[in-house]
C-alpha cells in the first residue's frame, strides 16, 4: 500500500495506470495532510504548481478513510476473536 501512493514518488511521476490507484490511496491522503501541516500548500501541489487538495479535503478523506477501514475491520477483530474462545 505504501509503495503505490505518493509517500515516496509524486503520482505525477507514477505510470498512468497507476495514477488513479495512487489518488485513491489512504497513504496518499495522509501523506499529503502531513505535508500539508508540516509546509503549507506548498507541501501538495502538483507538477502543473495547482494544489492537490485543500486542508479541509483531505481531514475529510482521512476521516473517511480512518472510519471505513474501523468499520471494516473491527466487527472481523471481534468475530475472530469470538472463535478462539
């Protein structure tokens, strides 16, 4: 997951049928609120030197993110761990 986002390579320099994975990647999102916070706007733009996203969008996605991998996860924790009992 970390080595198809943009943590490491701008997804503008990934290959195409990357890009879109890239985009959609939770590492991305917080890899870029971090640079966000860290350097301002000036942290995420692109290669055209237009921001990736604003603050406000990418706390939004984070928070998406964060709860759909808890929704997801947590009820198969719980189940698994009801059958090792």
């Amino acid at each position: 997951v970390v080595f198809v986002s943009s943590a490491f390579v701008p997804v503008d320099g990934m290959a195409s049928f990357l890009q879109p994975i890239a985009e959609a990647n939770p590492v991305t999102v917080w890899c870029n609120l971090a640079r966000y916070l860290c350097n301002g706007e000036v942290g995420i733009l692109d290669a055209t030197g237009q921001p990736v996203d604003t603050f406000e969008g990418l706390v939004v996605k984070s928070i998406l993110w964060l709860a759909g991998i808890c929704l997801v996860f947590i009820p198969l924790a719980i189940r698994l761990y009801r059958k090792l009992d």
